[in-house]
C-alpha cells in the first residue's frame, strides 16, 4: 500500500509539471488563434515565434518562416551584428583642421575643414559631449588657440568618406523628408533634423508657419497645410529631398493641438555644420571670405577639397553601446543606417545601405541563419522592403544572450506591456522582439509580427496572445 501510495504521488507530481509546462503552449495557441480570427487581421499576415531562452527550443510558432516587413524590430539585428563586429566600446572621431597657414597676424589663408568620420551623434542632444553647443564650443576653443582671428577662405564639411548617398534606396518618399527619414552622412550633424513650429488657424482654416528652429535660411518652405479638426492631430508630412533646398509641407495640423510643431529632415547636415561653425566664428569676431560649401559641393564645381596641413581637434562619439541605448530606447532610424554603413566601411567594403546589409547577412549566415530568411534592405527597418523571419529574429536574440555585450544590449530594449521589448511599426505592421522572464524565472524569447491588419488599437490584441506566458 505504502509504494502505491508513492507511486500514486509521484505519478500526481509528473502529471502537474507536464500539465504546467503545457499550460503556456496551450494558451499561446489559444490567444494566437483568437488573434487570427478578429476582424482586425481578416487580411493580414500573422507570425508568431516563442523560444525557451535557456535552451532555444521552439515553445510555441506559427508561421515563422515567413518573411515579413519588420518595422523597427529590426534594430535589433542591426545592434547585435554591430556588438559583433565593432565592439561596445567601438567610437567615431570627427577632426576639425585646416588646409594652407597662418600668417604673424592670425590670418588663415585658407580652409577650416570638418572631416566627418561617421558619428550619427555629433550634434545631439543626447549626450553632454556631442551637443552641439559643446561641439561648437571645442571648435572655437581649438581655433582661437590655433591664433586664426581671420580666415581667407570658408568653413567646408567634409563628407567624402561615405559617398554622396545618404538615404538607403527603397525607402518611400512620404518619408524622407521627416525626421524619422533622415540619411546617414560621413559628416551628420544635430541628428539630421531641424524643427518647424506650427499653428493652425481656426478663422479661416489655414496653417501659420511661425519658425524654424535653429533658423534655416537656405531653406524655402513652401506652405500647403490645412488646418484639421480638434483631435486629429499631427498629420504633416515635408517633402524635402535628400541634398535639396525647397521644403513643401502637405497635411493637416489640427486646431488646438498640444504640440509646438513638427520635426523635418536636415537635407545637407554637413553644409549645416559647416554653416553654424562659420556663423558662430561670425558672431565672435572671426570673419570669413567665402561661403560655407561641402566637399560635394565642390565636386560639383569641379573644385579638388584642399589638402589638409595641420589638425586642430579630434571629437570622439559615446561607444557603441551608448549608441545602441538610444537607438533601441527611442527608435532612432539615423543610428541604424550609421551602423549599417559603418559595418561595411569596417569590413573593407566599398561603404553603402546594400554593402552593410551584405555583411549583417553573411555574419548571421556564419552562425547558421539561413541568408534567405534576412532581406534586409536597410538599418533601421524603415523600408518596406524588408523582409525578415520571427524565427531568424528569435535566433539571433537567443545567440545574442552568450555574449559579453549582451547586458548593454538587454538594457537598450523598451519596456513594453511588462516585457523587455523592442516595438517595429510601419504602415499597417506592428511587430514586437525581446525577452521575457515570467515569475517563476522561466526564460522565453518573443518575437510577434503582424503585416496588413486593419483599423487601430492592434498592439493591444498583440499584447493579449503575449500574456499567455504570464
């Protein structure tokens, strides 16, 4: 009787831990299949992979093999390959120098050149030692120590070492022209955006553009936004090419919106860094001959960029792992493209979006990613072109666990409905990735994509199939 009793026990034991451990698998595919059957996916593509993070077994999937737009979520890959290859303590140096010399009365006969080394942070706002006052500030300091008081010549921005294509090819032009839009140059400045407050008129329906911050005077904006209805909000899209001068604003701006305005693209950072350091030497005292110009714009005036004689400043960029914080906390499209351009340049390969997304390939391909599960088109997951597994993506996350910059990594992941998450949406996609420990610590990997739903209010729907390992 006593082993019966044992064995009853132990049979009772067995029995509740495989129930449990079944008790998660059943209400994914409970929540999952409740999910395909709303109205709002009746059209649309779902997928859905769950790993066990400690073994990378597949807890639960369905249709993971399928490639799909991935929005933002594709940072993620972008962050591990560049943790791979560049290291978390990897910086960018941008060098402020000169071309010919300066003579006994502090006059430069020539150039102040910027020379862009890559930084997407020059400029930002983000860290104290890439504002822009404080980059501004080193210059000054390093030029009046240098003894210039007078320059014979102009400020020139250098952007030679990426080539003149700034934004990657695929990407639609309702974009390009915002904030979120904005292409990597060698020489990006203040993250590539300028701000443009806006007010809209209940009298006679029209939208004021009252100013842009900083001023932008080599810019044309051409007005013709409308003004919406109270609680329609922000619906204004800048049209303005990369390298172009006319910017044209198309909408709405709805009545007694919270907002002060919009964020548009800078479309030549590396005229603009040009431009605030001439104005600010302006403002000191220390006058200039010429314009402000560009090594491309030189180019196009079939003018050689002069030769470099003396170096005065070299500033350095927060590590990677600084980078990555942001680019994953906030989404920041540009840190994308950056590190995807910066990947090829660092793998010897001529530097462009198609050359970098060659190399994330062909560095996952090595740890046993099929490459025809990763079309990747671009850094930031921006184009609609890409197109990416939930279980390539689910791997990559279970391999980047092994590594020694995963605790950066980890940190650099939002928190989303109680899970650390890195959120993806684009036109009609909304997509999740990241980890989650539930309160027994079980560990799980999750990546959700969801492509061509329809209405609003999906991530809530998303989040309900997620609970399921709650």
């Amino acid at each position: 009787m006593f082993k019966r009793q044992n064995l009853l026990f132990l049979f009772f034991l067995l029995s509740t831990n495989l129930s449990f451990a079944q008790a998660p698998v059943q209400r994914l595919e409970q929540a999952y299949n409740n999910l395909i059957a709303d109205p709002q996916a009746k059209y649309a593509i779902t997928s859905l992979c769950v790993l066990d993070a400690s073994t990378g077994k597949t807890v639960f999937a369905r249709n993971e093999n399928i490639g799909l737009p991935t929005a933002s979520t594709l940072k993620v890959i972008t962050s591990a390959t560049a943790f791979n290859l560049l290291g978390k303590d990897f910086q960018y140096q941008t060098t402020l120098s000169y071309t010919g010399k300066i003579d006994d009365e502090g006059t430069l006969k020539g150039h102040l050149i910027i020379v862009g080394g890559g930084d997407p942070t020059l400029g930002s706002w983000r860290y104290e030692g890439s504002k822009e006052g404080f980059v501004l500030n080193q210059w000054v300091k390093a030029i009046i120590a240098a003894g210039i008081k007078k320059i014979e010549g102009s400020v020139i921005g250098d952007e030679n070492l990426w080539g003149s294509q700034t934004t990657p090819d695929g990407w639609i032009w309702q974009d390009i022209g915002n904030y979120y839009g904005a292409g990597a140059s060698a020489l990006s400045w203040r993250e590539n955006q300028f701000d443009l407050h806006l007010r809209a008129n209940r009298a006679n329906g029209s939208v004021t553009v009252l100013k842009a911050v900083p001023e932008m005077p080599y810019i044309k904006v051409v007005n013709e936004l409308k003004a919406g209805a109270e609680g329609t909000g922000d619906r204004v899209y800048a049209y303005l090419p990369p390298l172009g001068n006319v910017a044209y604003l198309r909408g709405t701006w709805a009545l007694g919106i919270a907002k002060s305005g919009i964020s548009a693209a800078l479309p030549d950072p590396a005229f603009d860094a040009a431009f605030r350091l001439q104005d600010t030497l302006k403002r000191i005292g220390i006058s200039s001959s010429g314009n402000p110009s560009t090594s491309r714009l030189l180019n196009i005036e079939g003018k050689p960029l002069p030769s470099v004689t003396h170096k005065l400043a070299t500033i350095s960029s927060p590590t990677l792992s600084q980078i990555v914080y942001w680019f994953n906390k906030k989404s920041v499209n540009l840190y994308g493209e950056h590190l995807l351009k910066t990947l090829a340049w660092k793998s010897g390969k001529e530097v462009s979006t198609k050359n970098g997304a060659a190399t994330v390939i062909s560095y996952w391909e090595s740890k046993g990613i099929d490459r025809n599960a990763l079309n990747i088109l671009d850094g930031s997951g921006l184009s609609p072109g890409t197109r990416v597994t939930t279980s390539a993506m689910a791997n990559v996350l279970f391999q980047s666990q092994k590594e020694t910059w995963f605790p950066a990594f980890y940190e650099s992941l939002p928190e989303n409905n109680g899970m650390r998450l890195k959120s993806g949406t684009i036109n009609d996609v909304s997509a999740f990735a990241g980890y989650y420990t539930d309160n027994a610590g079980r560990k799980y990997i999750i990546v959700i994509n969801i492509n061509n739903y329809s209405g609003s209010g999906i991530n809530k729907k998303l989040f309900k199939v997620l609970d399921a390992l709650k």
